[in-house]
C-alpha cells in the first residue's frame, strides 16, 4: 500500500505465494481483494494488514477481481475459465 500524498510504501501485504497480478478495493477503503498467478485469491483487512479469508482457489491464474459496490461480494475471474463470486 501507498500513501498517494508522500509516494511512501506504508504497507505489504504478503501472503500469496506467487506474483500478485490484480487488486480490487472496497469503496469504504477497508478490505482489498487480490489475484495471483499462483491461482489463488485472497480477501485482506486493510485496517489490520491481515489476510481475513481466503476464497475457493482456482485451476490456473487468476486474471480479474471485482467488488460489489456494497463491499459484500468479490468476483474472481480465471484462465480455468471459471468466476468464482
């Protein structure tokens, strides 16, 4: 994560275990949904720098991520040709 007004890192998140390769955010600013080429997603609690659940992994890279508006759903997409919501 990146403070937009300084350019500094303020946070990693880590817990994929290959590149991160998509990132969706809440509009409330306080969850994140990110994608890998290790075929997994993962849902992070941005206020506590955690992973707070991880979904149904994927057969191979997960592409695209998207969250509802009201921060209640995330949609995965993959190149095993499935979305997961």
């Amino acid at each position: 994560m990146w403070d937009l007004a300084t350019g500094a890192m303020t946070h990693a998140l880590i817990g994929h275990s290959d590149a991160g390769y998509t990132v969706a955010v809440t509009n409330d600013g306080t969850r994140a949904v990110t994608g890998s080429n290790g075929n997994t997603a993962i849902v992070w609690d941005l206020s506590a720098d955690r992973t707070s659940r991880k979904p149904a992994d994927h057969q191979k890279w997960v592409r695209a991520v998207a969250v509802t508006g009201d921060g209640t759903r995330a949609v995965t997409t993959s190149d095993d040709h499935t979305a997961i919501v």
